[in-house]
C-alpha cells in the first residue's frame, strides 16, 4: 500500500475518532460544552471572567454600574468584549 493512502486513512480515522469523541457530550448530556464566559454558570460562579473585561475594571475604564451597556465590558460577555471600546 502506498505511503500517501495509508497516511490518508490513518487522518481519516483519527478525524472520525475525534468527531465521536466530541459527540459524546451531545449524545449523553443533551447539549454542547459551554465554554463561553456569558453563558456558563460554572465559570460565572467561580467568578472566571473574560479578559478584556478584567483590564478594563482594574484600569477603571469599565462603567460597571446596574444597567450599563455590555460593550462596556461589564457583562461578562466576551463577545462584547473588543480591544477597542466603542
């Protein structure tokens, strides 16, 4: 057997072993790993928070006060979250 074909079959496995493996969670849980800060209550309890919003509390730029806007940094969302405020 060519060298080529069997490094193709081994990355075709491997991807296939790989796409099984993150099913699973689907499969036995009901649903996708959260891994997002906004969304994932574990994280929030811990108080895990996305970066930007961290840099921007300690340099005193975040407006955290009760109805700010998230593109403020203060929801914990990193998709609000960006390098430059807006």
């Amino acid at each position: 057997m060519a060298d080529w074909l069997l490094i193709i079959l081994i990355s075709v496995a491997a991807i296939g072993f790989f796409v099984a493996g993150l099913s699973l969670t689907l499969i036995f849980k009901g649903h996708h790993i959260d891994s997002e800060i906004s969304t994932n209550k574990d994280m929030q309890r811990m108080g895990i928070k996305c970066a930007v919003q961290e840099t921007r509390e300690m340099d005193g730029t975040a407006s955290c006060s009760e109805g700010a806007s998230p593109l403020q940094g203060c929801s914990g969302n990193c998709g609000a979250c960006d390098i430059e405020q807006k």
